[in-house]
C-alpha cells in the first residue's frame, strides 16, 4: 500500500479555513484564521496536487474577477474523480482494436485511461507549482493542443461548479459567482418574470435541498 | 438454458413503447405478460435526489453503459467503423422507463405530409428532384389514420399546449401549420421563460408564426383517463438527461408503470438481458418462439410465448433481427434485403448563438419550457428555387441551463479559452448567452444504414452494431439555409453578438444532436422495403412485432415520441381487435 498522501492547504492562500470532516466533506470555516489543513488524497501524491492545483488555478484564476479554482478546491474534486469509475473508465467501452489518429469527430479513441493521462501529463510539469504565474502561463500554452490539457481545464469547469458533495464548488463559490442557485425545487411562481434584471436566489446544495446526505458516485463501489 | 413456462406475450424492453404495449395488453385482455428490462427497476420516487448536474447529466448516470455496448461509425463503407467509446451524440436509456425517464418531454406530431414524402415530393417537384441516392419512402399509413391515436397519447400524458388546428380551422396562438387536431391539448401552455419571450416577439415582428411548444411537463395538476394523476411543473429547469422529482414530467414510471402494477397478468423482469429472438423460419415465413436472456445472476434462459414484442430502442430493435438472423439484411451494393436500411439521425444544432447585455435567469425552466417557429418546416415554403428540400423547425428552448455543461460559451470576439480574460468573460456571459436550435428532417439515403461490426464485441461477445452514416448536401444546404434565418431571429432579439452554426460537415460522433436516431426495422407497404407493415407487425414472421422509432423510413422535424406512441397504440388496437381473434398477417 502506498504511504497515504495528503493536500496541505494554508488558509491564505484558500481565502479562509477548508475543514475535512469525518463524513468526507470539504466546507469553509473562517476567512480569517491563519493555519493550514491537511485534506487525504484519494490518487495524486502530493506533489501532483500541488501541480494540480497550480495549473488549475491559471485556467480558472483567482483575480479581481473574484475567487478561482484555488478557493473552490478544484484540486480536491479532480483527485477524487480521478480515483472514482471515471478515473478508471468504468464506463468507456474499452475493448481493442486502438486506433490513435483519428478524425476528431470519432471523439478519443485511446487506450489510456484519465488515470495515465493525468500521470503522463503530470512528468511534463514537474515543478510547476514552483514557478511565477508567467511562466506557468507559458508552460499551459505549449501543451494547450494536448488531451491532458483538455482533461484538464474541462475537469477544471466541473470542479467549479458541480455540487459540493463531489469536493469541489467549496461554499458553493463557483455558483455564486454566475448566479446559479443549485438545484431549488421550484422556480414556479418566477419563471415568468423577472424579465431583464437578475433573479439570484441563495444558492443551497443537494444535500442542503434534500436535508440528508447523498452520496455521489466517485463514492459508491 | 433453463427453459421457463410458456406465456401468452414477451416485450422486449420496458420503455415507453414496452410499457405502453403491456398496459394496453394487460388492461384490456387477459393474456400473460412478460416485460424484459435489461437494465434496472425504477420508481417515481427514485429521483429525490437526483439534481446533481454532474453524475446525471455530464456521467451519464441514467443511460446505457457504454463499457458494455455501443455502436460504432463509419462515414461510408470505404473505411473501417470506430466504436464510440462514450455517450456524446445521442443518449440511449437504460432501466425501467428507458429513455422516457430522461428525455425533455417536447411532444409535436409529425407534419401529416411526411407520412407520405414520396410521393408528395414526385408529385409536387418531379423525381429529378430528390437526391441521387435517396431511399425515401411512403410509410404506410397516413396522418389521418394516426390522428385519433396522437389524440388518446396527448390524453396519456397530459400534454400542456395551444391547438393551432382543431378540425382545419387555423388558431392563432397555435402552430396554424400542424395536422388538423380533434381536439384542444388536455392541458393549457407551460410558462415562457424570458430567453424564450425573447423569441417569440422577435419571431413575431418578422412575421412568422410563434407557438408554444407542446410540453409533456405539465402545466398544472392532471389526472389521465387511466385515473393516473401528476402535479405541475414547477420550471426547476432538471429534465433533461434527469428523472422528474415531483413527476410533472410524463414518464413511463410515472403514467405507465402505476396502471401495469395494478394488473395481475402483467410482469416485469428487471436485469434480463435479451440476446436472441428464438425462431423456427424459412423463406417463406416463420414463427418466433420465444426469446433467449441472461439474467442478472448470468444464467440463460428461455422465455417462450406466443407473441412477440421487440421495444428495445431503435438500435436495439435492429441488433436483435440482426443478431437472431429474422430477415434479410440490407446490401447497399445490390439494395436487397431491407433489414438495417434508412438509418437517420435528426439534423440538430444550435443555429444561432446569441449574447444579450441583460441577464435571462436561464436556470430556471424544463425541458420542454419554450416556444418554436415552424414557418420553415416540411413544404411549408416553396422549395423550387432553393438548393434542398424539406426544413425544420426553429425553437427557443429554456430548459434549465445548468453550469458544467454551458460555462465557458464566449462570443467569437473573445480568443482566450482559459485564464483572466476568458474567465470575466465567461462569467459575464454565462446568464447572458441563448442558443436558437434548428431540428430538421434527414432524408434516408442508400448509403446510411446498419449491419453487425465484423470487429468490435459487446461484453458477451456478439457483434457490436455499426454505423454507415454521413450527411449529404442535401442536409448542408439545409442547415445554411436554417442558420441564416435563425440569425435574421437573434438579431431581432437585441442580441449584442451572435455566433452563427459553422455548418454540418461530416457526421460528428462528439456533438450531442438529440437522440432522435430513427429506421432499421423500417415500416412501408411492401415486403421487399420494409421490414414490418404498416402494424409493426414483421412481414415474414406474423407473431413478432417491432415497436419505436426503428420503424421510421425517414427522420421527419418532429420528435419522435408522440409519433411512436401513437403507433403503438394502433397496433395494439389491431391486435386486440383482430389479430388476437385471427393471429395471422395483419396487412
């Protein structure tokens, strides 16, 4: 068994305190302590959430726009996907013949899983996290054409902005930042108006909306 | 294989056709009734939990594992198939309820001139006209035959919508172009979301005619004539690729299913996978025996019955023939066999894609939430001077925008696709951005079909089926011509920018275009181009019946549920009605 890894997060550098609880949920609870957390990792070592993180936080910057990738604990949502059934393509037909180099409108027709990829794309960026923003910049833009990179920025959208149970969205930030309320039950008397200004209902998560605890599917097997 | 008891009727799939035929069967005679699902149960209330956009709609949780089975492409019989190792262009269900349980729940009828597009197309433009390779045909069966049976599937579900034709006289409101109707919809229109307003008011200062968008998400509180109440839609914007929570949203589980548990003579077998159709036939004819499943602990088995229902999905339906060798399978070369033949998928795409200044609250809605044109559908405009026949419709649909699968949509004059500068215009935009969406006919051609893959497997071992599929000039003049006309509506809306559709070029396999994939097992008036008759009832095996949009010749605009359920509905009439007194040759 490998040695169990862990993200050290500080609370500078998330905008406030991430608190992993006992039922395996990321939320924030204080802007305003100074010390660090230790979240388990599920596939990555530490290193490579280190980079993770890192890259994904130039993709979705936190910048005067408001909270990025970093704060919504991004880097937490793609080890956990990547350790659950899509990591693995659970549900990728992934029976031979390969054939590589195909006309994109086959979509991805490789052997590896998000697994390898990850792992592959990760030798690439060794030290990453230890560079200046333009230079990382830099280094994004030279494998931008790559699967990796599009695994990558599109786990990147996900991590965002998908429910908090799955890791990511911490605090629901992603939503809050497009106005998106999660899933709310009824929109009916508001659907019909409202025209032309914005309607921003508090946002609440599934696990707030259902009032008990639903397990996603990165934690079912 | 162990071998069950005899039954008087095994369906293969418990979709909606599946259930749709069971409940009739059940209800209105005596007969035994097997339902074969290969994937698992479902209930109503299964789907509390379920609005998570992730797991749902981007992991497809609902659908048919692909790790198992899928399909693969080739554009034409020159190249070698790929498979499509994961769902993007269309989604097939899986489970009690199939695709039923996570479709949108648009519901219009198809233009009454498609059921005969042969001949109304020689008649009115000449042969010269359709394209070269064209195997358009005649379904069989004509609109007015099928009007009553829309009626009772309008009924069924409920359907929210304005009549625009009620007995040939025009409704303003409505869509004046559909079908004459017997009858108002069941229930009044949904709500119109803001984006779709928009819409509507630009579509209307141009002069063309705005409706409602017929909506199997109800309007308001319903009780079917089977007695089967639903609630009101409440626009929390999760149908599509999600079970209905509160069950406004018609579904098998939740119209269907509480009939058939009712009924005594009904079963349901979850985890049975159908492989084969047994069947002892010659050339002449022949007789299905039963059919062949693995059940959820491996074993096999063999269910007889004297009647046999295929209601496994479009794909499926032309798998199993395939697979159990009833009928001859199509040759492109010699154009023999009509097994597999006319294989369409729905010309689909977002036309135009607008960016407003306001932002729309385009969370909210449901999937069938919006309005539609059909100015420029069927022949409802003159085609002699233009570079293609037949149209489409064009709609506005707000059916909950949900942020995994729409952040990021830019306008063009926006070249970043990650950092800063994407990232404040990404989140400006993403309550600010609407797609108008073209649904338009696919003409059949003698080159899109289906046979079995000669390399790839499904997790047993049989032959995956595969793909000739391309689309022809005719389809690409279409779109252009569609694009142009949803850009003039965008532009109308005060939209700020608009991206218009770059265009179809070859079929795209990553592109999710409905899953309105139709033919295969196609209907018509003759043995030698068809497989089933104008009752779904196979021509060469009098006791097997093929049910869904596989038996569609060619892809008309509409959607195709409304269409299939009606369908089923005729041939159930027909069977109660005659074929139970004589079980021979219905046509």
């Amino acid at each position: 068994m490998r040695r169990r890894e862990f993200l050290t997060l500080s609370a500078a550098s998330i905008g406030g305190v991430l608190v992993y609880s006992l039922d395996r949920e990321v939320f924030r609870l204080s802007a305003r302590v100074n010390k660090s957390i230790r979240i388990p990792l599920r596939f990555l070592s530490q290193a490579e959430a280190l980079i993770i993180a890192a890259a994904a936080s130039r993709i979705f910057p936190s910048d005067e726009a408001g909270p990025g990738a970093r704060e919504a604990g991004v880097a937490v949502y793609i080890d956990r996907q990547l350790a659950g059934p899509w990591g693995r393509d659970l549900h990728r037909y992934t029976q031979g013949p390969f054939e590589e180099n195909v006309p994109a409108e086959f979509g991805y027709q490789g052997q590896a899983t998000p697994q390898q990829i990850y792992r592959q794309g990760l030798k690439g960026l060794k030290g990453f996290d230890r560079l200046g923003p333009d230079e990382q910049d830099q280094k994004l833009k030279q494998i931008e054409a790559s699967l990796f990179f599009s695994l990558l920025r599109q786990n990147t959208i996900e991590g965002m902005f998908c429910d908090p149970i799955h890791g990511g969205n911490i605090d629901m930030l992603g939503w809050q930042l497009i106005g998106f309320p999660g899933p709310r039950m009824s929109n009916f008397d508001d659907v019909d108006k409202h025209f032309g200004e914005a309607f921003r209902p508090k946002p609440a998560s599934l696990r707030q909306m259902t009032g008990r605890k639903v397990r996603p599917s990165e934690d079912q097997e | 294989m162990k071998t069950l008891p005899s039954v008087d009727v095994v369906i293969v799939g418990g979709g909606w056709t599946g259930l749709l035929m069971a409940k009739e069967l059940g209800s209105r005679t005596a007969l035994s009734v097997v339902v074969l699902e290969r994937g698992g149960s479902r209930k109503s209330d299964d789907y509390g939990e379920d609005m998570d956009e992730l797991d749902y709609a981007i992991r497809f949780r609902m659908m048919q594992d692909a790790s198992r089975e899928t399909v693969t492409l080739r554009h034409t019989t020159s190249r070698r198939a790929l498979p499509l190792r994961q769902h993007a262009s269309f989604f097939p269900g899986s489970g009690v309820g199939g695709a039923g349980e996570h479709w949108n729940g648009e519901f219009p009828r198809i233009l009454p001139d498609c059921f005969a597009l042969l001949s109304n197309t020689i008649e009115k433009y000449g042969a010269e006209r359709l394209p070269e390779d064209h195997s358009i045909q005649d379904w069989g069966v004509r609109y007015d035959e099928l009007e009553p049976h829309y009626t009772r599937a309008e009924l069924l579900l409920g359907i929210s919508g304005k009549a625009g034709n009620i007995r040939g006289k025009q409704i303003e409101g409505g869509n004046i172009f559909e079908g004459w109707r017997s009858a108002e919809y069941p229930n009044p229109p949904v709500k119109i979301p803001y984006f779709s307003a928009l819409f509507r008011d630009a579509a209307k200062a141009l002069g063309y005619h705005p409706y409602p968008i017929p909506a199997a998400t109800i309007s308001q509180v319903y009780t079917n004539p089977d007695g089967i109440a639903r609630p009101g839609c409440t626009y929390c914007g999760f149908c599509e690729r999600f079970g209905c929570m509160i069950g406004a949203k018609a579904q098998p589980t939740n119209t269907l299913l509480p009939v058939i548990q009712k009924r005594k003579n009904v079963s349901i077998r979850t985890g049975a996978t159908v492989r084969r159709i047994v069947h002892d036939t010659t050339q002449s004819g022949g007789r299905a025996r039963g059919v062949s499943y693995v059940d959820s602990s491996g074993e096999e088995v063999f269910q007889p019955a004297e009647v046999v229902f295929l209601a496994s999905w479009t794909l499926n339906n032309t798998r199993l023939l395939l697979l159990s060798q009833i009928g001859e399978p199509y040759d492109p070369t010699s154009g023999k066999g009509a097994l597999g033949r006319n294989l369409t998928h729905q010309v689909y795409f977002p036309a135009a894609t607008a960016f407003f200044d306001k932002p729309l609250n385009r969370f909210m809605g449901s999937g069938a939430s919006g309005v539609r044109i059909a100015d420029f559908d069927g022949d409802l405009f003159d085609h002699s001077g233009l570079p293609f026949l037949r149209g489409g419709i064009l709609l506005a649909l707000s059916l909950g925008f949900r942020p995994i699968a729409n952040f990021g949509v830019v306008p063009q004059s926006v070249k970043p696709k990650w950092g800063s500068e994407w990232k404040k215009a990404a989140l400006h935009y993403y309550d600010r951005t609407g797609n108008i969406v073209f649904h338009g006919e696919h003409l059949a051609y003698k080159g899109n079909f289906m046979d079995l893959d000669p390399v790839y497997k499904d997790h047993f071992g049989d032959p995956l089926l595969r793909f000739t599929l391309d689309w022809r000039e005719n389809e690409r003049r279409m779109a252009e011509f569609a694009t142009t006309k949803a850009l003039e509506i965008a532009r109308q809306t005060g939209a700020k920018e608009v991206t218009p559709f770059p265009g179809l070029r070859s079929y795209d396999a990553t592109r999710s275009q409905s899953t309105h994939i139709q033919g295969g097992t196609i209907m018509g008036s003759s043995p030698d181009r068809s497989v089933v008759n104008p009752y779904l009832q196979h021509w060469q095996v009098s006791n097997l019946f093929v049910l869904g949009a596989s038996a569609f010749p060619q892809n008309a605009s509409a959607n195709p549920t409304p269409t299939i359920l009606a369908l089923t509905y005729r041939t159930a009439d027909a069977i109660v009605n005659r074929y139970l007194k004589n079980p021979s040759a219905l046509a």
